[in-house]
C-alpha cells in the first residue's frame, strides 16, 4: 500500500502529512512524539491501510515539514492548527491517536472538537504537572546548535540509550541505523524552538484536561516506556477510558511491534464503531 506525502493550508501556514488506505475507509489521524515528526508511523501506516483504514500520520506544526509558529502556542492552538489539518485532509470526524507529546494535543483536540473526535486513543499519557521532571520541561530552553555538533552526538546517543531501556540484553535493542537517522533529520527540522512541545508537556494540566473528554478513550503503553507508570494510573481521571497494557515494548512501539500496536488500536476502533466500546 502506497504512502502518500501531502501538505495542506492551515491558519499557521502549510502543514504535512502522510496518508494511506482507500478512500472512504474508517477516518484515523495520528499524531507523533517530540521531537519527531509522521514519519515515526511509516511501519504501521500500510498495516492500517490493510485493515481498511485511510489514515493520516501528521507533523504537528512546529515538527516535522509543517510550518513554524513564531511564538509559544497553547495546547488550544496545537489543537486547532492540528484540527484544521485533518479536516483539510478531508477528515470531518475521525478517530484520533497520539504518542506522548501527540498524544497532548490530541487530548487537547478530543476536547474542544468534539463534535468531530470519534474516540481518542493515547500511547504514553504525559501526566506530570508539577513534577521535577515537567520542571524541567517548563524551562527547557532552545537546543544550542554550537559548530562542534555537540546536540548532535547528544540526540544520537540518548535515543539509542531511550530506545534500549531496561533491556537486560543490550543486544535485543530493535533501534536501528535507519531509525536513528529518521529520528535525527526530526529533531534538526524541529531547530532550535523544538522546546515549544516540551513547554506544553510540562505545564498541561492532564488531570483537567482527561476530565473533559466525553468520546470512549483508550489508554495504552508497554512496559518499557519511561511514563508507562503515569499513563496506567491515569486512566480513572478521563469520564469513559480504557486501558490495555503492551508486552515488552517501549517508546519505539510502532517500530517495535507495528501488528501487535495495530491490532490494539483496531479492536479498540472496532468496539467504538459497533457501540460496545
């Protein structure tokens, strides 16, 4: 099944997205993680294509090749630049999935569109408000991008580091060559204000946020993702959720196991389109 590049005209400029599967088929719009851009969903996207979804893997503006906001935005203005996205896409309602920092804004989207949000799936819900950890967020700063590469080296590492977590067996880390230079290529397009997603990450407030989000919600993470915690113990805050663990994986779960995250995702879809979700 053919991936298709696209951009389409947004209030913030042009935004880019992938699509795949037939025309008509069931609506899904997937958000990525940060820094990182659609392209963290090209192993799952013909797979949901085969299921018979057309799907649209987005680069939530700011990432990826969409365009740059010229301040920090809200998680109201990700969510309505992301929103004008989809529909532009041809989506007028749709099911939505995001991955920690997508998985924000989707949140964001579940709640003020939702007349157009069929059901909101999240992998790693970021929940840490007043955390030291999303302190730091709160004040993290532009990357410096200094003539001896340093913040280079740095992402390479971390992420093959971030990749491999709590592995006993160094050599089952499924991060590859080619993910590390997808993942590279997403931080540089991101530049120096990739910090903008982190800022809403760290200072959302989640609990209120998953309070105001009606549609059936799916909650979902494996073992190895560092805020898999937080996620799991989530769920009781969001009116109608769910939660499903996944075996073994971590926050590379599309590359992972890219069927297994599929099928988590199409059963959940198939329940909500039936009514028994």
């Amino acid at each position: 099944m053919t991936i298709r590049k696209h951009y389409v005209d947004t209030a913030i400029g042009q935004v880019h997205g992938l699509t795949a599967g037939p025309e008509g088929g069931v609506p899904l719009v997937l958000l990525h993680q940060t820094s990182d851009a659609a392209t963290m969903y090209e192993p799952v996207l013909p797979v949901f294509a085969a299921k018979g979804y057309r799907v649209v893997a987005i680069d939530v503006p700011g990432q990826g090749n969409s365009a740059k906001p010229q301040h920090q935005p809200s998680g109201e203005e990700f969510a309505a630049w992301t929103h004008e996205a989809a529909t532009a896409f041809g989506f007028t309602s749709y099911h939505l999935l995001g991955h920690h920092f997508g998985g924000t804004v989707a949140g964001f989207m579940a709640a003020e569109y939702p007349q157009d949000v069929k059901s909101f799936m999240v992998y790693g819900w970021t929940d840490i408000k007043g955390t030291d950890w999303a302190n730091d967020m709160v004040n993290a700063k532009p990357r410096v991008f200094d003539p001896e590469g340093d913040i280079v080296k740095h992402h390479w590492t971390r992420r093959w580091e971030m990749s491999g977590r709590e592995l006993e067996d160094p050599s089952e880390n499924r991060f590859t060559e080619a993910m590390g230079l997808r993942t590279m290529i997403a931080l540089l397009q991101a530049g120096p204000t990739w910090y903008y997603a982190y800022h809403i990450i760290g200072s959302a407030d989640h609990k209120e946020l998953a309070a105001r989000i009606s549609c059936p919600v799916l909650m979902f993470a494996g073992p190895r993702d560092h805020i898999y915690n937080e996620s799991r113990d989530a769920v009781p805050y969001f009116p109608n959720a769910k939660w499903e663990h996944m075996d073994w994986v971590g926050v590379d779960v599309t590359d992972e196991e890219p069927d297994q995250f599929v099928d988590v995702v199409h059963r959940f879809i198939s329940s909500v389109e039936d009514g028994t979700a």
